[in-house]
C-alpha cells in the first residue's frame, strides 16, 4: 500500500471517529482505492437529500494535495465539483430512494478534471526518482447545503454516495450528514443552513 492510500486511510479513521458518518464498508473499500489510478473524469459523487434539501454548483468538494520538501512539486488543490443534469442514475441507486428523497449527481468540470490528471502524473513523475515520495492525501467533503420552503428541521439528513470508475456502482461514503450541523463559516445551530437563492 503506497503512502497516498495510508494517509487517506488516516485521515477517514480521523473523521470517523470526530462524527461517525463514514461506514465500515467505506473504510474497507477505501483501502483499496489507489487515488492516482483513478480517473478523475469517471469520479462521480451523488447525494441523497431530503425534500426541501438542495445540493448546489459547490456544495461538495474534492481535495486532493501532495506535499513535499520541494514547493514546486506540492500542490493543494480543492475541486468544487458541479451538477450534471444530464448523468443517467442507475437503478441500483434509485432502488433505496424514498418518495419525499431525491439525487443530485455531481461531477468534476473540465478544467478541474484535467487539474487533478495533472497532479497524479506530477506524483507519479516524483516517485520514480524520489526515494521519500512524498506525501499526499485525497477526501471528499459536503460543506453546505440549502433550504427550500419544503424544508423541515425533523428531516435534514442527506447521504452521499461515490462512484469511482464507470464500471463499478455508487458506494455510500457519508451517511446521515446533518446539513444543519456543517461547518461552515457561522455558528453551528438551526440557522446554519441558508434558504436557497431563487435561481438554486
């Protein structure tokens, strides 16, 4: 197991442990996901969200950072990634839907894809001719959400599910997410989450 996967492995028993939203399931798949084999155009994040729940252009984020003595091979990136409208949600992830629950896919854009594909190459390229190789991490975060007038206090747990490769299904990687609960840059209470702009 590389030092990339070690320390995402690290960083998801951390965040397990501060909230318990991430399943032992995700944990065990993580282990075997090698970050820079994936392709950063086939990463797909869906979420399931309550009626009067919505999910927006950068509500979730992908960091991905390799840090090393050399500041012209580290990098910190965070990816906000966007709706795709048009994504064909499979069957299998409709099956555990609720009526009053809908899905929002959301994918890498363009220019942040080929961002990323940049930064595994860059890796790659440093540890063939570094003995240390530097290290490095990859996470998937939920950082906001909005309200509608649907919205109830009673109901404002979302999950978000993570598809890395196109022949492969969605797997829950974040279970239960109060959106009342993020943090985010006001305090942590009923009004942390905002009423959604008309144009959401």
């Amino acid at each position: 197991m590389n030092k990339i996967k070690i320390i995402l492995l690290a960083s998801i028993l951390t965040l397990v442990t501060a909230c318990s939203n991430i399943p032992l399931s995700t944990m065990i798949k993580m282990m075997n996901l090698n970050p820079l084999e994936t392709d950063p155009k086939q990463l797909v994040v869906a979420v399931v969200a309550p009626e009067g729940v919505n999910v927006r252009d950068g509500d979730v984020v992908i960091d991905f950072s390799f840090r090393t003595d050399d500041p012209s091979t580290s990098f910190d990136h965070h990816f906000p990634v966007i709706i795709n409208e048009d994504y064909a949600v499979p069957d299998s992830l409709k099956e555990d839907i609720e009526e009053n629950e809908k899905i929002t896919v959301l994918q890498l854009s363009k220019e942040d894809a080929q961002t990323m594909a940049e930064g595994q190459k860059m890796v790659k390229d440093y540890r063939e001719n570094n003995e240390k190789g530097g290290a490095g991490s990859m996470n998937v975060r939920l950082i906001s959400a909005c309200r509608d007038e649907n919205f109830s206090w009673g109901n404002s747990e979302l999950n978000v599910y993570l598809k890395t490769q196109d022949d492969e299904d969605f797997f829950l990687f974040l279970e239960d997410m109060d959106v009342t609960k993020l943090d985010t840059d006001v305090q942590r209470n009923i009004n942390a989450i905002p009423k959604c702009d008309k144009a959401s």
